[in-house]
C-alpha cells in the first residue's frame, strides 16, 4: 500500500443521525477573535467557507458565547445571540453550504467567575436555558448539529471537575452528581432542536489550569461518567487530549477517543497536535512512517475503529487547503503553523 492509498482512509464518508459527511476531517474549533462586538461579518464568513470549499468534512466553530453576562472575558469572541450575530451567523453557514461544507457551532460559557459556587440554581436554571436558546437559534439558521463546549476547564467542566466544584446540593458531590448541570444543558438542548438534530459535546480530562489533572483515573469511572451524558441526549463524542497518540489509562494503547468510544458505543472525534508533530510529516518524505506520532499510527487507529473522526487545529489555522493537499499528497505545499499565524485571518 503506498503512501496516497494510506490517507485516503481519512477521506471515506461518515454517517451518523443525520450527520452525513465526505471524509473524516474535522476542522477544530479554535478561538480567533475576529468578530468586532461579538458579530462575525464577511471575513468570518470567507475564512470558513476556504475550509470547506478545500475538503474539510465538518467544521466545528470557534467557540461562540452564550447570552450571559459571564459567558466571555475576551474580546472579539462571536456571540451566538442577538439579531446582528445571528444574522453573520447565518451568512456563515450559506458560504460553506454553498462550497459544500457542513458546519456546528460550538456554544460556550467561559465560566469567568471561576467558583461554580457562586452561581445559585436560579442562575444555573438561566444558564441552561441560554444554552437552549442558541442550540434552537442553531437549527434554526440552519447549522447541521452543535458542540457544547464541556471541556478545558469552563463552565460546564468546571461542574465536572472535583477540584473547582465543591458544592454540597445537587449539582456537586461524587463524579456522577456532577454531571447534573451538562445533562441538564443536553436535556434542554435536545428539548429545543427535536429528537434528530446531532449533539457533540466536548469533553476533556486535562484543564488549562492542569495539563494533568483527570475527571476520570479508571476505566470504570469514566464508563460512570459518560453514562448520563449519553441517556441526557448526546450523540457524538469530541474527546480533547493535547497528543492523539498517549493512551488513557495505563494497561491499554487506547487514546480519550478510543476509550469513549469503547465504553459508549457512540461515535467519537479524535483531536490533539494532529499535523503539528515533525514525524507526522516525515512520513510524506521518509521510506517509511515509523513513529507513533505520525500519520501513520493515526490512519492505523483510525482503520481499526479507536476513533470515527479526526480533528484538526493550528494547520488550518495557516493553511485553509491542508486536507487536500494530505488526500492528493501535495505535502510540499503544506504552509508551517507559526505563531505569526493568529494575527490574521486568512
């Protein structure tokens, strides 16, 4: 088998609950900061639709706040409220329908207070309502499903996470009781977009606070875990690791991925320095791939079924046509990510 045959397996449809997809990129949300009081205008527009038009099979958004007053603390992050976002929202999805594309939102709260503590049920009650709100205004502007950021230490993680949720109700105690605030954020959005429209939610062990820190040690508590999130309504599941290539727990080569998916059956996205890895590309210019960081050990995860879909970050970030330069190994084209890369939107 050579190297162009490899890759195509990244590029084989998908099918999942009225998720169709070409190939099995997806395109990582990633927070750029380009939306000018929170409204993404004709630029937000074009960078997403060059993604689409050069082969990624779903783009996930960066991440877009939802209407509360501690939704963002930065700057220039979309919002997913108000007449004139939505409406640059809109235009956002007939671009990349129009190139051929599939898209989701990722609906996010920060959790700029930090403390789930400080928010009192009537709080949490309009916190989830929110989230209801914009996946409705989703399907309504016609996305194809929508990720619920529930990973990297905001909001809805930090309710998982024993370390920031010390509460004594019931939203707080044992790993179980706290998922109570992620299902009901499911439970609502599933209750606002009908029982077809596709949910992903975002998941992560590791915190931006704690690149070790872990929900879950065992197999075992991750299966307690995922449990309710699964009978709250979620459909796929994007498992954030920093390395795609690290197993979970020790005794297994599985990733984050591979486990979820083992234990739940549902669908899972893979994503962690996909591309970035120097060994990654000495495949395309080596005799052979031989480490298990490269793209090699990932089509092999991928061709056993550890995983259904990869994502992708920072390539896309300086390089809209990295898919297909992978799929018609066009690896001499591919543009280097650099830090410089973030200060435009290109």
């Amino acid at each position: 088998m050579n190297k162009t045959q490899t890759v195509q397996s990244l590029f084989q449809p998908f099918s999942s609950k009225n998720m169709d997809l070409a190939n099995r990129i997806v395109m990582a949300p990633m927070t750029r900061q380009f939306s000018p009081n929170g409204v993404p205008g004709a630029d937000v527009a074009a960078y997403y639709r060059r993604r689409a038009e050069n082969g990624v099979g779903l783009i996930v958004t960066e991440g877009t706040v939802i209407n509360h007053p501690d939704a963002s603390n930065i700057a220039n992050v979309p919002h997913f409220y108000g007449e004139e976002a939505l409406a640059g929202w809109a235009h956002v999805v007939a671009e990349v329908h129009e190139a051929g594309g599939r898209i989701i939102p990722q609906l996010w709260h920060m959790g700029a207070r930090g403390n789930v503590g400080d928010y009192t049920e009537t709080e949490i009650a309009a916190i989830v309502e929110a989230f209801a709100q914009a996946a409705f205004e989703a399907k309504r502007i016609g996305f194809d499903g929508i990720e619920i950021h529930g990973a990297h230490g905001y909001l809805v993680d930090q309710f998982f996470w024993e370390k920031t949720n010390t509460r004594t109700d019931s939203y707080g105690g044992d790993m179980v009781a706290r998922t109570r605030f992620a299902v009901e954020v499911v439970e609502a959005c599933r209750r606002a977009v009908g029982p077809d429209f596709p949910i992903v939610l975002r998941i992560s062990q590791w915190k931006a606070s704690d690149y070790t820190a872990k929900l879950a040690a065992t197999p075992e508590q991750l299966e307690q875990f995922l449990a309710p999130l699964i009978a709250a309504g979620v459909d796929i599941f994007h498992c954030s690791t920093r390395r795609f290539w690290e197993p979970e727990f020790t005794g297994s080569e599985l990733n984050f991925a591979g486990w979820t998916k083992k234990l739940t059956g549902k669908p899972t996205i893979t994503v962690g320095s996909v591309g970035l890895d120097s060994d990654f590309m000495s495949f395309f210019t080596e005799k052979t791939g031989s480490s298990n960081t490269g793209i090699e050990a990932l089509i092999e995860r991928l061709e056993r079924q550890e995983f259904d879909l990869v994502a992708v970050g920072r390539p896309f970030i300086v390089d809209p046509a990295w898919a297909i330069k992978i799929r018609d190994n066009r690896t001499a084209e591919l543009i280097p990510f650099t830090s410089e890369a973030v200060k435009t939107l290109f």
